[in-house]
C-alpha cells in the first residue's frame, strides 16, 4: 500500500522542526505494552514524539481541514486530509495529531454548521506546510504527562476502508 517512493511523490515535511525523539518503548506503531493499562499486545497506530511543550507542530503535507477539537482520549487534536495523496487503487491519506497543547486551526461555529449541512464538504480551508496547527502538548489521556505528539496516517478509501501505516516511514526514519 504505502510504496518507498510515496515520499518521493509527494513532498513531505517534519512536523516538528526542533529536535525529537520518538518513545522506544511506548512510541512506535505497531504491538507493545500499552502505557496506561500496561497490557500486551495493544496496537500502537501512530508513533509519539517528544518534543518541548508548545513547541510548534506543522502539517506533513498541504492538506484540507477535516476538524479541530477536544477528545477525553485524544485530548487536543487535528485531522486532515490530503486529498492530492491517493494511491493507485483510490485510497486518500489523513493525517492526526492528537495530544496537543493548543489547536491553532479550527472552524467558527457557522462554519461547523455549513460542514454538517454539507456531509463534511464545504466550507473547506486549506493547510500549507508552513502554517502552525497546533503546539506540542500533553493533553488527553496519554502516558507519562510528558509532552509529546502523536502523529497517526493511514489511507481511506470512499467504501469505508482504512489502512493504517507506519509514520516514521513517512518521516524517513526506519521501522521498528
């Protein structure tokens, strides 16, 4: 699904453009211990980067503003949608960032209004990669309240479909 020359398609851009490290022990996408319930086997979909609070966080590709909001489990998040990135067989990329400190993307009220009056399509506000959606943070129910962000991609495709894949492949760091 997500072939190596995806980036080489398509311009990808660090999310956060100070130093980081991904988690090696709770962090990485795929199985692990979960970090609240301590349980094995959890499935990790996205990869944490820890990063200093409210340190800014960008886009890894121009995308499309999906929403913008608060979640007990996800705390502050951003989900977008790059509909220029579709695979083959007509998957579309969306990109989540969840546990951040403040959101600095969203829509008013009357805007969130015309989106449900429009099945999510209109109004539509564009994301480049130079604009700040949010700053780092450690809101939500996350493990350790250190201040991270996570970062979760996968493909959707119209029937309902999703596939999930690896972030820090996008990012050019190697698989766990």
């Amino acid at each position: 699904m997500c072939s190596p020359d995806l980036t080489s398609r398509t311009e990808i851009t660090e999310p956060v453009r100070k130093e980081y490290t991904i988690n090696p022990y709770f962090g990485r996408f795929g199985l692990r211990y979960h970090p609240i319930s301590r349980v094995p086997g959890s499935f990790h979909l996205g990869v944490d980067l820890t990063a200093p609070v409210k340190t800014p966080v960008y886009p890894l590709a121009e995308g499309i503003l999906e929403y913008s909001g608060f979640s007990l489990q996800n705390g502050n998040y951003v989900l977008l949608s790059h509909p220029h990135i579709v695979s083959d067989d007509g998957f579309v990329l969306y990109t989540l960032y969840v546990h951040l400190d403040a959101c600095k993307v969203r829509f008013t009220q009357y805007q969130k209004m015309l989106r449900e009056m429009s099945l999510r399509t209109y109004p539509q506000i564009p994301i480049t990669t130079d604009t700040v959606i949010g700053t780092v943070g450690d809101s939500g129910d996350e493990s350790g309240k250190h201040a991270h962000l996570y970062i979760q991609c996968e493909f959707r495709h119209p029937d309902g479909t999703i596939i999930a894949i690896d972030p820090a492949i996008m990012l050019g760091h190697e698989p766990d």
